[in-house]
C-alpha cells in the first residue's frame, strides 16, 4: 500500500474523528497505530504492552464503528 495523498488523509482524520466519539481510547491507538503508523499488531502489542489478541479485537472493533460512520471508506 502507497502513502496516502493529502486529499485520502483528510478524509481519513474526517471519518476517524467521527468515529472515535463511538471508540475507547485502546480502540483510537490500536487503529491509528496499525492503520495510520503502519505498526504490526505484533509492534503494538508491544508498545501498549498488551497481548496481540487483545490489539486484534481493539483494531477489529475499531473497524466495526468506521465502517457503521462511513461504510465507504472502510
């Protein structure tokens, strides 16, 4: 996957911060760290000090509330 240009990065901000109103805050890091830094789960898991089992569902259940705010994007 390629850098996202400016106009792909604004809609991302645009929908993850719609969307993180809905999220936990291990929710918000999970995905931005996975989705936006480009860290494994494995590399979260690790900062965050949690098992990677734990980061998948925080990722996964961050995905479900994207998806719900902006199916398209998702």
């Amino acid at each position: 996957m390629g850098e996202l240009d400016f106009e792909d990065r604004e809609i991302a901000l645009q929908v993850l911060a719609a969307a993180s109103e809905q999220m936990t805050k291990r929710q918000v890091q999970c995905l931005l760290l996975c989705g936006w830094h480009g860290f494994t789960q494995a590399e979260v898991a690790t900062v965050l000090g949690v098992s990677q089992s734990t980061v998948a569902r925080h990722f996964r259940w961050a995905l479900e509330k994207v998806r719900e705010i902006a199916p398209l994007y998702a």
